[in-house]
C-alpha cells in the first residue's frame, strides 16, 4: 500500500506564491505518474496538473502558465509550485499517484488514480 503525505499548503495573499509537495512510500515511485488536483468547499474535485514517468507534464487550463509540476524520483517526492495565486485557487490541494507505463497517456481523471494523499489547504486572500 503506498501512502501519499502532502504539504506546503497555507494562507497568501493574492499574487503570492506557495510549493507543494508529495512525498510517496512507494518504492517504484519512478515508475508511477503523478496527479494534483483540488476541491473547493461545494464543489467536485477537480484536475489541475500531472507529471508523467517520464517528466511530462500536462495542466489544466484555469493553472497553466501559473503552475509548474516537477518530481525528484531519488527523494520519492512531487512537487507543484503555485505562482500568481488567485483566490479562486482556494481549495484542499490532493496529489495522487498510479503505476504506468513510459508511453501513457496524461491521466487527468479522479478514478484514473489509485492512491491518495490527505490534502493540504491553500487558502489566498484578496
């Protein structure tokens, strides 16, 4: 069973920045893709990055151009960075992960995962 620990999350102002990471128990980590995602109070949880074994990335457009996704395999560890942040970026902040293969797709989709973390809040103020 991997488990996934996010952290990093906190409150900013608007504009600020925070840097998020997701260190994974996982011994095959180098091999597994890499998820973000967020849920805001009353809404669905929603995709915002992912990081491919390779080291693609691919974001979803409300973040891209504001937020990098990068991964050290050696530390088992994901990270996002959050530049220029909105308050409309508010939410608990979830990183997931799943085995794959080197030529998969990018995986955006909550059931393509299997493990979870316990979320980190980001809140930014106005």
């Amino acid at each position: 069973q991997v488990q996934l620990l996010e952290s990093g999350g906190g409150v900013v102002q608007a504009g600020g920045s925070l840097r998020l990471s997701c260190a994974s128990s996982g011994r095959t980590f180098s091999r597994d893709a890499v998820g973000w995602f967020r849920q805001a109070p009353g809404k669905e949880r929603e995709f915002v990055a992912t990081i491919t074994r390779p080291g693609n990335t691919y974001y979803a457009d409300s973040v891209k151009g504001r937020f990098t996704s990068n991964r050290d395999n050696a530390k088992r560890t994901a990270i996002l960075q959050l530049n220029s942040l909105k308050p409309e970026d508010t939410a608990v902040y979830y990183c997931a992960s799943r085995d794959t293969i080197l030529t998969a797709p990018y995986y955006t989709r909550v059931n393509e995962y299997h493990y979870w973390g316990q979320g980190t809040q980001v809140t930014v103020s106005s």
